[in-house]
C-alpha cells in the first residue's frame, strides 16, 4: 500500500531535518527519510559542534541569511530547552589584502556590523592562544560563535515530529519518479507518495539528482582535537572560533567544547573527491599531521596529544556557493544542496526557505546567489 504525504524530504541531516521542522510547522504533512541513524556521523553535520559567523567574507549577501539564521537558533533552543547557539566571538583572519579578512571587513562595513580590526600582536595580546604571523589581520565580530550540530538535529527532528511529521531512520531511498500528481518514493521499506520532493541528501544527492550529479564533488574531510598545554587560552570565553589563511591554507577552529581538545580543520583538506557510499573513513597519521603541523606553528599551546580525530564529506559545488532551487525537470522536486564546506550554519534558515518554496512557491530571502541556472552550461561554468 502506497501512504500518501504532502511533501517527502529525503535525508534527514542537519538540512533535511530543518527543512522537516519548518514544513510540519506550517500544516504540510510531511515524511522525512533517512537512510542512516538520526543523527548519523556519515554525512557532513557530526564531530559536535559547527561554526557560525555573521562576517560572512564569502560574499555580502549571506548576511541577511545568517541574521535570519540567528533567530531561527535561537526559537529553536527555547523550544528545545537546551542551548544550541553558543557565542564566542569569531575571528576572520588573513594578510590585510587577502580574500578572507578583506572580505570579512567588507561585509561588516556593508551592513554595518559590529567589529574590530586588531594586528597580529594585539590578537594574541587579547586571545594568547593565537600566535599568527606579523603582517596578518583579524577582523574579530562579536556574534560568531558555534552550534551543537547534532543536538541541533535532534532539536528539529523532536519539534517536527511534535508538529505532526512522519520520520523514518534506517530507511534506503532506491528511486523516485514523477507522477501526474506529483511524486513517488520508493525504499528499501516500502513506497510513498507525495505533492513534492525536496531532495536534502547532502553527498548523496547526486545520485538521486541527474541535475544535480555533475555539480556536487564530495570530499573527504578530516577534524582533529589536541589537548591544550595551556587549558586556560582555549575556553569558550577567551578562544573565538576561527576562520583564517596562512601559508599552509585555510583553517577553522574551535574552543574546547564536548570534546576535551581544540578543535580544528583544514578546508579542502587533501581535496580527496571521494564516493560517499565507499572511501576511507578512518583518519590516520598523515591526516593527524597537517592539522598539527599548523596547530604547532599558530597555536602552540594547543598542540598537546590527539584526544579525537574523525572525518566528514564536504559536497562542493564548482564556485562554492550553495544550491537551492526548484527542480527544472521536475516541477514538483526541490533540490537543497548547501554544503561546500559552510552550510551548516544557515541550516535554519535554509528550511525556512523550504518551506516557503514548497507551499508558497517563492521566498521572501533573496537566494538569486543559489540559483541552478548559474550552471547551465555544467559544472566547468
């Protein structure tokens, strides 16, 4: 027998999740489906926690977003009754002409956010974990900081399903395909049909997208946490979370939070494309020895031994920048694919959008920056 829905999301992750929340809020009868556990650690949101920053260097107009964004976190908290959003401050930090703090300062001054611009030496004055190289600058905002990622999940699954949703973990997509009426879906369980799709698989959704297939490039990615020599620099109230380029590449880090070590990775790690279904998920000696490499030479105090190590898929678009926008083969199909190593963050405001997408057809956001016809001549665009 064939269950009937409104809406199907497939993948139930830090955007699926959100998606399902915002939908089962707003009346849709809803099924989320997950082929793993809720919440997993093969996609791309596990490892604790994920940074959230307002000075957003990336482009200006994932301001509005975030601020949005914000809110949303923080409904979302009280209604869970535990804190999700923890603030630190956030540093962006690279030499003054380079992409992240130039463009970390130009977000700020466009819509007027709080900050301070600080050299090396007055960083590491104010924050002595931090010893960066003369000639570099921070941009440090007072509102970054970084989510529980899986409590997060958690957070929107349990008010979803309070809302009226339909979840299911352990549950396998094989196929969908368009119906006069919209959509059917079938599992390794069972088949279900809806009025729409929204497609949130993270790595996974090229493989249930032809669209979206030669777009997304998975990638192995690794976190490591060393235990702090010196404990006291690396709290969450005197260690911002940061976004920063040094010669050896970029990085993130965190304070010591869950886990008891820093926290920190490397983006695009050893760019190692990967299928999400079959690669090596166990960090290992060489993976161990870049993160420390950079903790040695920038943050020394925090170069102890390893107290975890475990790694994630970033799915990365070709110009780094999220896709979310209606199917043009499917009318009744929404393809969420905000990855690329920053998404976690607007996961919140993402399903919002979905939501607005699904039952009202269009956003009050502005999500022209994530438009799939910025591809239309492929992935080389």
């Amino acid at each position: 027998m064939t269950t009937q829905f409104d809406v199907i999301v497939v993948g139930c992750g830090g955007m699926g999740s959100a998606a399902a929340y915002h939908l089962a809020r707003r009346g849709s009868r809803v099924l989320a489906l997950e082929r793993y556990n809720v919440p997993h650690t093969m996609g791309s949101f596990h490892g604790v926690n994920r940074i959230i920053r307002l000075a957003y260097y990336e482009d200006p107009s994932y301001v509005p977003l975030l601020r949005r964004a914000y809110e949303l976190w923080r409904s979302l908290q009280d209604e869970a009754g535990e804190q999700l959003l923890y603030i630190t401050g956030s540093v962006d930090a690279s030499p003054e002409e380079g992409e992240v703090f130039a463009g970390a300062l130009r977000s700020c001054e466009l819509h007027d956010l709080e900050h301070e611009v600080l050299n090396a030496a007055e960083l590491a004055g104010r924050f002595p974990g931090y010893q960066l190289p003369d000639g570099h600058f921070a941009l440090l905002q007072p509102e970054g900081g970084y989510l529980l990622s899986e409590r997060c999940v958690v957070a929107h699954v349990n008010g979803a399903m309070n809302a009226g949703a339909v979840v299911h973990a352990q549950e396998q997509v094989l196929e969908w395909t368009s119906t006069p009426n919209g959509v059917r879906v079938t599992t390794n369980r069972g088949s279900y049909e809806a009025e729409q799709l929204v497609l949130t698989a993270g790595a996974w959704n090229g493989a249930l997208s032809d669209e979206l297939s030669p777009l997304l490039s998975p990638e192995r990615q690794v976190l490591c946490w060393f235990q702090p020599t010196q404990p006291a620099h690396f709290s969450p109230d005197a260690f911002p979370v940061f976004n920063l380029t040094v010669e050896e590449g970029r990085y993130y880090g965190f304070p010591v939070a869950g886990i008891p070590g820093f926290k920190v990775g490397r983006y695009h790690h050893f760019e190692e494309m990967v299928d999400p279904d079959n690669f090596d998920r166990d960090p290992n000696d060489r993976d161990e020895a870049i993160l420390r490499q950079f903790t040695d030479r920038y943050f020394p105090a925090a170069s102890g031994p390893v107290m975890s190590m475990a790694s994630c898929i970033f799915t990365n678009t070709p110009d780094e920048h999220f896709i979310i926008d209606r199917s043009r083969a499917h009318d009744s199909v929404v393809l969420v694919s905000p990855c690329s190593g920053h998404g976690y963050k607007f996961c919140s405001v993402v399903g919002e959008i979905v939501a607005d997408l699904v039952i009202d057809g269009s956003t009050r956001h502005d999500t022209s920056l994530f438009a799939l016809d910025r591809f239309a001549g492929g992935a080389a665009d």
